[in-house]
C-alpha cells in the first residue's frame, strides 16, 4: 500500500490551502465585507476536506480489486456529495451568509 505518498498528497493540498486563504480571505473581505470572508473561508475548508479525502480514498483503493476499486469510487463520489450539499444547505439555513 502507498501510504506515504497519500498522507504527503493530502499535507500538500492542505498545505497550499492554508498558505492561500489569508490572501484569499483578505481580498474578499475587502471587495465583500466581512459576511463573504466568512464564506470563503468555510467554502475552502468544505473543499479542502474533500481533496484532502478523495486523494486518499483514491490511494487507499489504488491496489484493491477492480470491484472493490469502483465501489470506493462510487460511494466516495456519492459521500463527498452528500457531504458538500449537506454542507451548502447547513450554511444556507443555519447562518445569515450571503446565499450566492
């Protein structure tokens, strides 16, 4: 199994994530204001995550069988969906965020 190159794949998607929200976050707040930072910053988590979490499932099933191969496929698909919508209607109906 390859491991090692998954968690430095993921560190690494992490890792740019982190060095350019800041700036990211900053422009945005000052076209935006303060409610699209916010925003932005948590979009970028939501996204981060789910990288972060298909590159590893992809690595994770890289050496299984075909059918095992497919089915992380499919259900990571269907889970990092089920994931961002369920986020996106969380931000939508929990909090005062611009919707658009």
């Amino acid at each position: 199994m390859i491991v090692g190159p998954a968690l430095r794949a993921g560190a690494v998607l992490a890792s740019v994530a982190g060095a350019t929200l800041p700036f990211s976050a900053l422009a945005v707040d000052a076209w935006g204001g303060r409610q699209a930072a916010w925003s932005t910053v948590l979009g970028a988590a939501l996204a981060t995550v789910l990288a972060v979490a298909s590159v590893v499932l992809a690595v994770w099933a890289h050496d299984k069988p075909q059918r095992v191969f497919l089915t992380a496929l499919l259900g990571g698909f269907l889970g990092r969906l089920i994931l961002f919508g369920g986020g996106i209607a969380l931000l939508a109906t929990a909090t005062e965020f611009p919707v658009a």
